[in-house]
C-alpha cells in the first residue's frame, strides 16, 4: 500500500505544470525563485526590419508571499534592460517591481581566469616519462590578452600547455544573460507573468524570386523572409509577427548586414502564410502558426506565391543635364540601353499584397529548361496598386548613339540645343525604345522628328519603334533660358 502511494505522488508530480524552481536564500535572507524556459507557457515574436525584435514572454511562476527575488532566465543577450516590462496576469495590483537588474557578465575561459586572479587553480599536465597526468597548484597573477601569468612555488611561467582546473564558478559568473527583480508578492498562488523587452539581433528582410514566360510578358512571382536570429537565444514554438515599415527610434540605428539570400527557384510554392493587415502607419505580416528561432540561425518562409503575372518590358535610354549646358567634348558618344521590368502589384495582376521592401530576382528558363539569373534590383516599401519597377541591367543587341549637331548662345541667359540620337536594334524582334531627356531651365522644342511628351518641368520622352536588324534616329532642337 505504501509503495503505491510513493508511486502515485510520483506520477502526480510529474503531471504538474513546470514553473519557477524552488526558493533559495539569499544573502539579504530573502528567498531567490528562478524561472527558466521550461516555465514558459506562451512565447511572441514581433519583428522589425531594424535589426530589432520585440520579445513577449509568459511563465508560470509560484512565488512566496513578501519580498521576493526572481532570476529571470534564458532571455536573449541583445536585450535593451531600460525597455523591459514585467506583470502579473493573474493579478497585476499584487505583483510589484521594487528593482531591476540585467546580468550578463557570462561565463567563459577568459572571464573565468579574470575572476581568479590573485587565487589559486590547478594546473594538469602530461608527464611524457609517466605517460600520466600530473597537476600542480598555481596563483594566477595576471590574464592580459588571454595570456595568462602564473607563479608556482617561487617560480613565475605563462604559456602552460596543459588544462586549468577551477575549484569553482565565481557567484557573480552566469551561464546565460538574466532579468533578476526583487518584487512584493501579495500572492501565494501560482500565477502567470508576462515579460516584454525590445532586443536587438533579431532582423528580417524580404526577398523575391520572378520567373519571366518565354515572351517576357508575364512571371511566376515568390516572395520569401528571411529571418535571422544573433539576439543570444533561442525561440521556440513562438507566434511570429513582422512590421514592415520605417520605424523611428532615437538611439542610433545599427547597420544591418548584406544577408545572402538563399530561397529556392520555384515556379509553384506553398499557400502564404502570413496573414497582413495594417497597423498604425505600418503593415503587419503574422505567420498563422507557431515556429522556432535558433540562436544564430537563418529562416526562411514563404511570404506570398503567384502566377502569371502581368509584365512589361521596357528599354529606356537616359541623357543627362549636362548635356545642354554646353558643347561636347567629343562629336558623338556611345550610350547603352537599360532593360526594366514593370509589375502592377494589383489583386487584378494576381497580387495586391503590400510588399515589404527587398531584393527582387528575376530569372528566365532558357531553350534548354535551364533557370538563368538576369538580373536583381531593390524596391523599397510597395502598396497595393502601385507599380514595381525593376532595371534588370544593359540591352547587349541594342546600341544608342547620340551626337550633339549644333549649341549655340543667343543671349545672356537663352542657349539652343540640337541633337541626333541612333538606335539600332540587332534583336530578332522589333522593340519599342523610351529615350528620357532631362531638359534644365525654361526650355521649348521648336523643331524635333518624332513626337515627344513633356513629362514633367525639366524632362522630356520620345517613345520611338525600331524593327529587327534595323535603325531609328531621333532628331530635336531645343531652347533653353537658364
């Protein structure tokens, strides 16, 4: 019969929830819980493109009643202390805060032996005419550069081959980073507290993989983040949201690393899981199930998938203002032809999610089936309805040449202008080249051989055709008063 009751307590036991270990005294006779991850019983990320994160960590704790202290543990290194907020959401007019602390003098070699000097350590070595190991007792007298100094006996010497043994761990030595607080517990009951800091080393980015048709008019388009975790813990089974917008903070924002994107090339991916919504001035992206950071570690999920979408390329060739403030240097100057991508990020297009900024990749099957690389650019923070514009590199089989014919000052503060610019198409396709002319001053064109559009105050654009294997030459003269 006795047995069978050790045994049910024993099972009852292990059916109970876990929470703060036990109480210790401290050296003030007060009574010392700790709380580690194995407490934990919810777990939320938020994460911001700044390299910071947002932590929102619940336990279950079973504190004694008075003035208390609780060793807050496996919180992340990076944390910022002067943002840490800590209740009770059992009760929170029964749980205070009198102090706070954040120890993070962590424990390793160099640290240890810095705390030992002045005090004695063993030291081991290998007698190679014993073939045992051997040890004497040494005073560590100093650890400059990890180079520590010991004296044996009467005898100094540094550089020992063999292992240091310590006796001990300093108490003011710590494994992992820890919140201690000395609360007033009016509670006898266990309960849950809520722990929020901001930390940095938690970071995220988008990035896109665009796969262009055969005819360059439409592409499969897959969004990916990419998580990265240097904060000094691990997070596990934890609800993850991500704010995607420009955040201010007063402190000096740290520079964010050039994370190497490593998604896969795939025409058809997994549903998005992320579900988005806006928040403030913002927009918030929550993944619609648990997931775990690693400490030091990369993740990637799935933002968003579709096919078929809409595109437009286009071959754009672009002047320069300085070309009308006076005569050329040289009669005519080569110039190449950028190749863009335009996208519609509309429902319509088959998107119409807003889209964090990030690295877009664009990709093409060649004859062969093979996927090949064309070209990569950045967009910055995308609405819904707006447009995508990508510039994917320089036309090979398309060459510009411009020359200007006359520059001539007909007051003190009126010029003309008159330029030829060729394009020659070597493609096996007829193409449609956008020439863009940035005009500086109160300008007008008296004279020109095709058609122009007055886009804005200081620029001008010709939308000129030009056939296979053939040549088109743009004339125009122009006026200015600067």
């Amino acid at each position: 019969m006795k047995r069978k009751m050790i045994a049910a307590a024993a099972v009852l036991l292990l059916t109970l929830p876990a929470m703060a270990a036990p109480p210790v005294l401290s050296g003030a006779d007060r009574p010392v819980y700790t709380s580690g991850a194995a407490d934990q019983v919810a777990l939320e990320i938020t994460a911001y493109n700044e390299n910071l994160g947002l932590i929102k960590d619940q336990r279950k704790a079973s504190l004694g009643k008075g003035v208390v202290e609780l060793r807050f543990a496996d919180v992340a290194a990076g944390i910022d202390p002067a943002t840490v907020f800590m209740r009770s959401l059992t009760d929170p007019s029964r749980l205070s805060v009198l102090e706070q602390n954040y120890e993070y003098d962590l424990l390793n070699p160099r640290r240890l032996l810095d705390k030992y000097v002045g005090k004695e350590v063993k030291l081991y070595y290998k007698n190679y005419y014993t073939e045992r190991e051997e040890f004497v007792t040494a005073k560590v007298l100093s650890n400059n550069d990890n180079n520590p100094v010991y004296q044996i006996g009467d005898e100094i010497t540094f550089n020992h081959p063999g292992r240091i043994i310590f006796p001990s761990v300093p108490e003011n030595l710590i494994s992992k980073p820890t919140l201690v607080w000395l609360l007033d517990n009016g509670m006898s009951k266990v309960q849950t507290i809520e722990t929020t800091y901001l930390t940095s080393g938690i970071g995220w980015r988008a990035d896109y993989v665009f796969v262009l048709d055969e005819k360059d008019t439409s592409a499969g388009v897959t969004g990916w983040v990419t998580l990265d975790n240097k904060s000094g813990a691990t997070y596990r089974d934890a609800a993850l949201k991500l704010v995607a917008g420009d955040v201010h903070r007063v402190r000096a924002r740290e520079i964010q690393r050039d994370m190497m994107f490593k998604g896969r090339m795939m025409e058809a991916a997994a549903a998005p899981q992320f579900r988005e919504e806006a928040f403030f001035e913002y927009h918030l992206y929550t993944l619609e199930r648990q997931t775990t950071l690693k400490d030091n570690s990369t993740k990637q999920i799935t933002l968003l998938t579709a096919q078929q979408v809409p595109a437009h390329k286009e071959f754009r060739l672009y002047g320069a203002d300085h070309y009308y403030r006076g005569r050329y240097g040289e009669p005519q100057q080569k110039q190449k032809v950028g190749v863009f991508l335009e996208i519609v990020n509309s429902k319509e297009s088959g998107m119409g999610m807003p889209l964090p900024k990030g690295v877009v990749r664009v990709y093409k099957h060649d004859r062969d089936g093979s996927l090949q690389f064309t070209g990569e650019d950045t967009i910055d923070h995308t609405p819904r309805d707006e447009k995508i514009k990508l510039k994917l590199g320089e036309a090979f089989d398309v060459v510009a040449e411009r020359k200007q014919t006359d520059w001539r000052k007909l007051a003190s503060d009126t010029y003309e202008a008159a330029f030829e610019i060729s394009v020659r198409n070597h493609k096996r396709e007829d193409i449609t080249v956008r020439i863009v002319e940035p005009v500086p001053g109160d300008w007008k064109v008296p004279d020109a051989s095709h058609r122009w559009v007055k886009t804005s105050a200081s620029q001008m654009e010709f939308t000129v055709p030009v056939g296979k294997d053939g040549e088109t030459t743009v004339t125009y003269r122009v006026r200015m008063r600067f």
